[in-house]
C-alpha cells in the first residue's frame, strides 16, 4: 500500500472521529448516547466483524503458524509489561499514578479502534491476524489490568463472569472455526460481514463524541501525557518491530503486529478507572491526546518502516 493510500484511509478515520466530535457538540450525541451506540458495537457489530474474519482467512494459513501467532501476542504482552515496568521512573510519575500509567503502556485500543483501522489500511485478510494479536487483551485487562488500577490493597475479587463476553467468544470461535476448517455458512458469513461493517463508522463516532466529553484545559496542560503518548505510539511500535522482524516473512502478519501495538489507549481504561475508583481525569488525558495523535502517528509507522 502507498502512502498516500495510508493517509487517505487515516484521513477518512479522521473525519469520522470529527463527526462523531461535532455530533457531540451539536447535542446529536452525549455520553447516554455513547454508552448505547458502544453497547451495540461491542455486544453485536464487534463479534460480527470478528467471526467474518474466518472468511477471509488466507487458505495457506497452516494451524501451526495460528499458535505460532498467538505464542507471538502473548510475547507482545510481555514487551509491553516490560516497558511498562520503567514508565513511572522515566516519566517521574507519581506513585499514586504510577499503576495507571502502566496500564496504559499494555492495553492500547487494539479491538475497537484496532479492528477499523487494521482493516481500513491492510484490508480485511489482516483482520484475522488483528484478532489473534487481541487475544491477550481480553483475558489480561480484567485481572492485571484492574489490579493496575487499582493496585493490590483495593483489588476486588475477580469476577469471572467479565471473561464471558460475545467479543471473548467471538474470538474463541473464531480460532475454533479455523483449527476444525470450519468456514460458515455462506448466509451466515454475508450476515456477519454486513453487520461487521458497521463497526468501523460506528466506533469511530463514538470515539469522537467520547473526546468531545474530555476537558480539555486539564488535557492540553499535562506534559508528561505528551511524553507517555510519544512513547506508547512510535517507541513501542518500533521496539515491536525490531524483535519481531527477524522472525517473520510475512509482511502482512509484521505490519498487523506494529500497527495493533501501536494503538492508542484504550477507551475502557476510563470505564474501569470509574468503576473501581482510579484517577479518571489522567485516564480521559491519556485516551484524549494519544488518540489524536494517532491518527498521524500510525501513518508515520507505515511510512517509516513499511513503505520504502
């Protein structure tokens, strides 16, 4: 893909998330709004995207380069966990801060901003790769990433009933479907795939509208939110990068694997942040400014280590 093919499918993004932004402060959108439209993204246009995923699956994708793929996102994980070790001391974060600001280096918006964008700059035979790469999400974020959170003095009891969505069991389908060659039903895979495509627009509205809720003085003031986002969109891409290019041919595989890494982060962190009692003003700071500049920092990705 070009560049200009990067940017014009960003660009596109871009003006979704503006919409959704004017729509917010038009008073055609608010948070009740919000909450609804994300309850019908996650709960069916989400899992719909993602079980059309096995369609379009490339055939020469063996079972064994499946769990070579999974091995890799858990390994993502841990490059994650690693830099996310070191950001309070770099960023000189305060201690009360500090488990947020690591949660915010590991979970990025790998799913409901992932997906679109995956899809909109590889096209959808990398959305398979994206969904294997956010398997580690979904089992990770409601037990270390509330611990983060919340740290280990308030960590409730584990609720295992989180682990049961449609988007976990979309996925584990998904893999199931693969594994035992499985292709859907040809009325089932158009119905996913038409229901799947209204994810992207949707997603990208509500996260404009989502931003338009943020304010913005507390924002634009924040320096270090500017160093973390700096860090959590090109450094650690990069760092993805570097590892795992010696270990895979496949470009479309490589490009999935920076690209999702380089996410910014991720909209549940507020939710959680609200629920279990953390700093929702840093959480709404960090998805505020890393989301924006995403959307020139991903292009910047796929020109600088993709596009030569």
């Amino acid at each position: 893909m070009s560049l200009d093919a990067v940017y014009s499918q960003m660009s596109v993004l871009f003006l979704a998330i503006l919409a959704g932004y004017a729509a917010n402060k038009a008073g055609v959108l608010n948070a009740e709004a919000n909450k609804m439209v994300s309850r019908l993204i996650i709960n069916i246009t989400l899992p719909a995207l993602i079980l059309s995923s096995v369609s379009e699956k490339s055939d020469s994708t063996s079972t064994g380069e499946v769990l070579f793929i999974i091995a890799l996102a858990f390994g993502t994980y841990l490059v994650y966990g690693a830099v996310a070790f070191f950001i309070p001391k770099l960023l000189r974060v305060p201690e009360c801060d500090a488990g947020l600001y690591r949660f915010m280096t590991i979970f990025g918006n790998t799913g409901f901003m992932g997906y679109p964008v995956i899809t909109a700059i590889f096209g959808n035979g990398a959305l398979f790769y994206a969904v294997i790469f956010n398997l580690p999400f979904n089992f990770l974020v409601f037990s270390i990433g509330i611990y983060l959170v919340v740290g280990k003095e308030k960590m409730p009891k584990i609720d295992w009933k989180l682990f049961v969505t449609p988007g976990i069991a979309a996925s584990l389908l998904t893999m199931v479907f693969f594994l035992l060659n499985f292709n859907l039903p040809q009325v089932i895979a158009k119905a996913t795939t038409f229901i799947g495509q209204i994810t992207t627009p949707a997603a990208m509205l509500v996260i404009g509208s989502t931003l338009a809720l943020i304010p913005m003085k507390e924002v634009l003031t924040d320096v270090r939110i500017y160093l973390f986002s700096a860090i959590r969109l090109i450094i650690i891409p990069i760092l993805i990068w570097l590892i795992l290019r010696p270990f895979i041919t496949n470009e479309l595989l490589l490009g999935t694997a920076v690209i999702v890494s380089g996410m910014p982060v991720a909209t549940n962190t507020a939710i959680l942040c609200g629920e279990y009692g953390g700093n929702g003003q840093l959480a709404s700071s960090g998805i505020f400014v890393s989301t924006a500049a995403s959307i020139v920092t991903i292009p910047f990705l796929m020109n600088l280590l993709f596009l030569r």
